[in-house]
C-alpha cells in the first residue's frame, strides 16, 4: 500500500498539470451533469416492512388518485380573546381568505371551515385544509404569494390566521452565515498550524473542490437535496482534515532534507496510506446505515460516503499535483532555503512531546479521571427520548409552529397527529358491519377520543376511520395507543374477516422509532465489526483495535449526554438558539453514531500509527508514544479544532435536526480527539506496554500485510541512493 502510494504521490508531483486539469474535467463534467439533470423528485418517505407503510401501499392501490403527491396547507383561524369565528364579521374575513385562496391556479381542493368538525367547540378556532395539484416544490411564486396575501388580509381584519403544511415547508438549509464562519476559522488553524499562506490555504482548495464535485454528483445520480447536508458536513470536514496530514508530513519530509518529488511521494505513501484507511472506516459507517432499513437514511449514508471517497482521492492525487505546483511556498518563509531547518527548534521539545510525557508519567490514573469525566457528561443520555418531531419542534416564530399549537389549544393535542385507520373488507362477508363494528372498537379504546365516520372507496372493500388521540403526536400515551389498537386487529379479524391497519404521520413516525432503535445493535456489530478488522490489518494488534472501539463508546455516549442536556432538559437552550425542547430524533441515534465512529476512527489511524510507526523501527512502547505525539500531536488537534469549527456552524441553522446534528458532531470531536485519542490512548498504550502490539501468529498469517505504517517502504528507500535536496534541485522546483 505504502509503496503503491508513494509512486502515486510522485506521479502526481511529476504530472501536475495533468492532475490539475483532470480535476478541473471532473469539477467540469459533475457540474454540467447536475445543471442537465432533471429535477428530482420531491422527497418521498416510506419504511418498508412496517404496518404503516402497508397500509400507505394499501390506499394507494385501494384510493388511486386520493394520495397523489400533491402539497397541502391547513390555515387556521383564531378570534379575538372572548369571541367567535362564527360571528358575522370574523366569518366574513374568514370566507374572503379561503375565496382568495381557492382563486389560485394551482389549488385542486379547499375544505370549508364552517363544517362542524373544523370548528371548535367553543367556536373560537376553525381552520380549511388547501390541496394543490402540484409538488410543493412545484408551487409558483404567484401560488405562494397569494396564500401569504390571504393569511395577512385575514390578519388585518383582526383574526389570528397561521399555516401549516407542506406548501409552507422551506428546503432543507446548505448554508449559512455561520457555516461560513466556521470555514473562517479552520482557514485560521491552517494558518495558525503552518505558518504559511499557501500551505493553510491548500486544504481549503482541495476540500472545496472534493466537495463541489461530490455535491453535483449527488443532484447528478437524482437524489434529493435531503441526501445533500450530511456530504457538505462530512466532505468538507474530511477534506480539510486528509489534506491537512498530507502536506504535514511533506513539511516534515522536507524539514529532513528530501527533495520536493521525493517529499510529496514520501508524504502521499505514509500519510497517505492513514487517510486511506481512516476514509475506509467513514465510508463503512456511513454506508453502514443501510443497516436500518430505512430509505432516506440509506440514501444520506451513500450520499456522504461517495462525497468521503472523492476527498480521499482528491488528497492523493490532487494535493500532491497543487505541491508541485508549490513545492517551497507551502513552508514557513524561513525554511525556504536550500539548506534543511528542522521543525522544532533545538533543545525545545514540542508541546505534543511534553503532553504524551505528562501522560505516561501517571498513566493509570489519567485514565481512571478521563473515563470518570465523560462518564459524567454522559448521564443525562439515560434520559434520552426518541421520537420524530412534527411542526411542535419547529421555532415559535414561525407560522408552522403558531399553526400547531393554536390547533392543539382548540381541538385537543391529539388533533394535530390523528391516526388513520385503514380497513381491509375484501375477504369480509359485509364490508359496512366490519367497518361499524371497527368504529365501536375504537370508541371504546382508552386514549381515543374521537372518531370519524368510515369513509369507503369507490369498490366499497376498503375503509379509512379517523382516530383523535387524547395526547400528542410524541407523547409516549399515544405510541401505546397505537400498539393498543394493533393488537385488536386479530380479534376484528376473526369476527368479521375484515383486516385493521393503523397508520398516518403519527404511525408512521412511531414505527420508523421502533425500525431505527431495533437496527442500533446490528449496525453497532457490522459497522464495528469491520472497522476493528480493518484497524487490525492498520496496526497488527487486536487490543489496539478494541482498546479504539472502547473510547468510540465513551465519546459518542458523552455526546448523547450533551444533545439530551440542551435539545430535552433545556440547558444552554436559549444560547444555542434551540426554541423548542422535547424528544431527540429517533433518526439521530444511528446518524451520530456511524458518523462519529467514522471520525473517532480517523484520529485513531492518523495518531497511532506515527506511534507504531516509531515502534517499529526500534523505539520503546513508552518512547513511541512520545515520538508518535511529537510528530502528529499538534496536527490532530488542529483537525479537531476544524471539524469543531465546521460542525459548530450547522449549530446555527433554524432546522432542528441540523441543529442537533451539528451540536452532537461538534460535542463528539471534542471528546473523542481530546479526551479519548489524546489523553485516554496514550495513557492505556502506556499500561499495556508491548502487548498493545502483539498479534497472534495464527491471525497475522491471515490478515495481509498493507504497510500503512511504511516500514517496507523505508527498508526499500535506504536501499536506494539518498536524494537529498540540492540547490539545483530546489531552484528546479521553483521554476518547474
């Protein structure tokens, strides 16, 4: 691997115009790609092999037409503190915003809010439902207008008029002003950590053109822009981060003497053969989440995992063509002269040197006060509640959430998530007497408190019953209402022969829940069971692979603590602008742990093999870690401050998933290269000498040899006649 690399890395330098301008073909061609590409389809949700998303198959086959991919809006009306919708004036206003609205070109139905089951029952809320023809991200600009028109006459005229729905529902957000920020200051970090423009700004260029060609490809391939905010997170962060230890060790190669060439081909075949590996583990978390079952997630995993891969190329061809390019700019202006300065000054050891010393001086009880610590941090997870939040998770400034809840102060809490009942009559002998006999069950259920009346299709076999919970949407009453009602179906079964399915928004949610969390252990096996096989074959230990999958726990488990402390118990909530706390994602679980056991995998490769990597050229278990520290100690935490930096930006976006993911990310960096990779590592290679480095010979005759540490690598090039860099040699890469 290491020496495969190596020629690569030369090849690269060598042939650097013509890396750059295939780059520069690829950027093209995925750009031109993604403009021709047709819109892609609006997001569909489905989870295949639960009851709800049978019976969403069974309506459309049974309803054809009825659950077309149409937006919807429901616009709900509130009087005055004391008065009535009803009145004569306030129903005025409210009959001009439904006829304004039902003018639009676009609108396919509109339901009138006078009808007695859209007025409340002390009259005060009504509310009309708005069908569209189109995809909401069809809606013309003349469509949107005219709703928001409408809603502020309504408002003018006194009333409190808010909307909910689909046609309302802004895309998910790529950006913002803080993410920008964020760039900001991992272009400060480069800085800080090199010393020199050019070198901060190469990681910056390579990461964004990784990403830019990563993202068309994704609107390319169809897929939707859902699919797209976990790449811009991960692609940017990886990318910045491989190139980052790349043009590290071609400083250090050059601080040693090397020429430019070799320096780049030595840089892409050891630092190099880490980024492979430590991308080989992202993409086998990412992809991993297909484990769940879940479409959107197999789809985002996918997304994220080709956009990591294309950084991982980027950074082995590219980086090294831009080194050519650049082979004395990218050092401190004052090693750039024919005669080799080391790094660090003589007689002062590196902050990283004095750090790993520190550790290994009291290694156990390091150990013992770090795990306590993130122990500490993790309790509030004991807490954690799953759930999928609708528009009540949504900012109290906007309509969305306005809507809601002047709903639930009107109808009920249970209004805004009720349950649709489906009944299968087909093999039934009166398809009317099960569907009665399904209505008196549900009357009679505990935590239902309303019930529609059964409305049949066209062939009369199959029918839809509206259920009213008594609790909210994400309350855990109404997920054991669900399953209560459930387990009545084989009874309606058996009497009848009618079948009862329950699904609808709130079914679905719950059984996506339960799909989720029932995937977290199969996923956990998979995804690190591969990964500890792959960090065997890195470093040629079993205890080192587990002791990584360890620390992966204690850190991802302390960033369970912090989502729940802020996004359930409101600590830091109005600082972190989060407006409205409740239960964490059911989704986030899976998603924090396959990325964060992608990332804590990377600092693990990138840190312990410059350990190992001393090792095996002869140095002692405790005076490798030291080396190991001196070399790559400083350049980790660089990288953990910018993917800090960059997940910390998504903080400031008003979707919460975003928000929580970005939180979480950021929480989970801190703790994994912080608090396991630099200090708990150090301190538990310490403790278990030269036994962290045995490996069975039974399994090293298995496992293959892939030199990522480069020792065959080295064998082979002191071999070979030195290449030192010569002033001809120098003054030829300046002028190259």
């Amino acid at each position: 691997m290491a020496s495969l690399l190596y020629r690569l890395g030369r090849l690269s330098f060598r042939q650097r115009h013509c890396f750059a301008l295939l780059w520069v073909a690829i950027l093209a061609a995925c750009s031109f790609a993604a403009l021709s590409a047709p819109a892609a389809e609006e997001d569909g949700f489905s989870i295949p092999g639960t009851e709800s998303q049978e019976a969403f198959d069974l309506l459309d086959e049974r309803f054809p037409g009825d659950n077309a991919e149409g937006a919807d809006a429901r616009i709900v009306f509130a009087a005055p503190d004391g008065q009535k919708v009803t009145t004569r004036e306030n129903r005025a206003a409210v009959e001009k915003v439904v006829e304004t609205v039902a003018r639009g070109s676009q609108v396919k139905d509109i339901s009138s809010p006078f009808v007695p089951e859209a007025v409340s029952k002390d009259a005060g809320t009504a509310f009309a439902t708005v069908t569209y023809n189109v995809s909401s991200d069809d809606l013309s600009e003349a469509t949107s207008a005219a709703l928001t028109d409408a809603v502020e006459d309504g408002r003018a005229a006194g009333l409190t008029v808010e909307v909910g729905g689909s046609a309302v529902d802004g895309g998910p957000e790529l950006g913002g002003v803080t993410e920008l920020i964020g760039i900001a200051v991992a272009a400060l970090v480069l800085f800080i950590t090199f010393r020199a423009l050019v070198a901060a700004g190469l990681p910056l260029i390579t990461a964004l053109i990784g990403l830019g060609a990563g993202v068309c490809a994704i609107v390319a391939a169809g897929m939707s822009t859902t699919t797209i905010t976990l790449a811009l997170m991960l692609g940017l962060a990886v990318g910045i981060d491989y190139a980052l230890f790349i043009v590290s060790r071609y400083r250090s190669e050059r601080a040693e003497g090397q020429a430019p060439e070799e320096a780049a081909g030595r840089a892409v075949g050891t630092a190099g053969s880490a980024v492979v590996f430590a991308g080989a583990t992202v993409v086998i978390a990412l992809a991993g989440l297909s484990v769940a079952g879940v479409p959107m997630l197999t789809d985002m995993g996918l997304a994220a995992a080709g956009t990591v891969v294309i950084a991982v190329l980027v950074a082995l061809t590219l980086l090294p063509a831009l080194l050519g390019f650049f082979p004395q700019a990218v050092l401190p202006r004052a090693r750039r002269r024919t005669t080799p300065v080391p790094e660090a000054e003589p007689g002062k050891e590196p902050a990283g040197s004095r750090w790993a010393r520190l550790v290994i001086r009291r290694p156990l009880a390091t150990l013992l006060l770090s795990v306590a610590g993130l122990g500490i941090v993790a309790i509030p997870a004991l807490d954690l509640q799953l759930s999928l939040p609708g528009d009540e998770a949504q900012p109290t400034s906007t309509t969305q959430r306005r809507a809601y809840d002047a709903l639930a102060a009107g109808f009920g809490p249970g209004f805004n998530g009720p349950l649709t009942i489906v009944i299968d009559a087909k093999g039934a002998d009166d398809a009317k007497d099960a569907a009665a006999q399904a209505r008196t069950t549900l009357a009679a259920t505990k935590g239902v408190v309303e019930v529609s009346p059964a409305t049949f299709n066209t062939a009369g076999d199959t029918a839809i019953i509206a259920a009213v919970p008594s609790t909210g949407p994400s309350a855990g009453p109404t997920k054991d209402l669900v399953k209560s009602i459930r387990s009545q179906a084989p009874d309606l079964k058996a009497d009848s022969g009618a079948s009862m399915w329950v699904t609808g928004q709130t079914a679905m949610n719950i059984d996506v829940s339960n799909k989720v969390t029932a995937a977290l252990i199969p996923y956990l096996a998979v995804v690190v069971g591969l990964a500890v096989l792959l960090l065997m074959i890195v470093f040629r230990s079993v205890l080192v692979p587990l002791k990584a999958a360890l620390g992966f726990l204690l850190s991802v488990t302390a960033s369970f603590g912090v989502i729940v402390a802020v996004f359930q118990w409101g600590w830091l909530a109005d600082l972190l602008g989060v407006a409205q706390t409740g239960p964490v994602m059911s989704m986030m679980p899976i998603f924090l742990i396959g990325v964060v056991f992608g990332l804590a995998m990377d600092y693990e490769v990138f840190l312990v093999t410059r350990i190992r990597e001393a090792y095996v050229h002869g140095a002692s278990p405790a005076q490798s870690i030291v080396t190991g520290f001196r070399h790559s100690a400083r350049v980790v935490v660089a990288a953990a401050v910018i993917m800090i930096a960059v997940f910390a930006g998504f903080i400031g976006m008003t979707d919460s998933m975003i928000k929580m993911l970005g939180l979480g990310l950021a929480a989970a960096v801190l703790f994994d290269a912080f608090v396991v990779r630099m200090t708990i590592v150090p301190a538990a290679l310490a403790l278990l000498g030269k036994a962290a480095w045995r490996l069975p010979r039974w399994l090293d005759r298995i496992l293959p040899d892939l030199d990522v540490e480069g020792e065959k690598l080295s064998r082979t090039l002191a071999a070979e006649p030195s290449a030192p860099e010569t002033a001809s040699a120098r003054e030829e890469s300046v002028n190259a």
